[in-house]
C-alpha cells in the first residue's frame, strides 16, 4: 500500500512538472494579447452596440407584426387542418375497405342474375 501511495505522489509530480510550464505558457500568451483583444473587442462591441440597436429595432417591429399576424391566421390554420384531419379519416376508412370492392362487385353481379331469371312478366292490362 505504501508503495501505491508513493507511486501516486511521484506520478502527481511529474504531472505538476509539466502542466506548470503549460499554465505559465497559456499565461504569457494572454497577457501578451490582451492589448489587441482590448482593442478589438473594443470597436467591435461599438459596432455590435450600434448595429444591435439598430436591428433591435426592426426585430421588435417585426416581431409585432408577426405576433398579430399569427393571432389572425392561426384560426384560419386550424380550420384548415381539421378539414384535412376529417378528410385523411375518411380517405383511410376507404382506403380500408378498398380491397372488398371485387366481392360487392361479385355479390352485385349474383343479385342481377337472380332478379333477371327471378321476375315475372307483367301482364298487359287493357
């Protein structure tokens, strides 16, 4: 056990001996551009400021204009799909019962045989 635990400060060590470097690296390289990311972030975010105040505007416009739109066509919307949802019923109910079409057709064509050979000629009366 006590060599597991020292094998784990040794392996903690040499972590350390070089992630130090990586950290003081990764820290000169900040601090070597923050000038230019102050400066950048800088006139970008005034345009950013300018151009969102500007869009910000068009997109509030529009939004209204969007929002009242949607409140009159959405019944119109609705009134549409439950005219479709009641059509696609009906046309899946038929397209169920398609397949008997050819024992009516039969069946149709056996009460025609029966109710020619089956009928009586009036008499005329005169």
């Amino acid at each position: 056990m006590l060599t597991f635990l020292f094998l784990c400060a040794m392996g903690l060590a040499f972590a350390a001996l070089i992630a130090i470097p990586a950290l003081l690296f990764g820290f000169f390289i900040w601090v070597i551009t923050l000038p230019f990311r102050l400066f950048f972030g800088l006139i970008f975010g005034l345009f950013g400021l300018v151009f969102g105040l500007i869009f910000g505007i068009f997109r509030v416009f529009f939004g209204i204009i969007g929002g009242i739109l949607g409140l009159v066509l959405a019944p119109i919307g609705l009134l549409v799909l439950g005219v479709l949802l009641i059509g696609g019923l009906i046309v899946g109910l038929l397209s169920l019962l398609a397949p008997l079409v050819p024992v009516v057709l039969l069946g149709l064509l056996i009460w025609a045989i029966y109710r020619i050979g089956s009928s009586r000629r009036p008499t005329p009366t005169f």
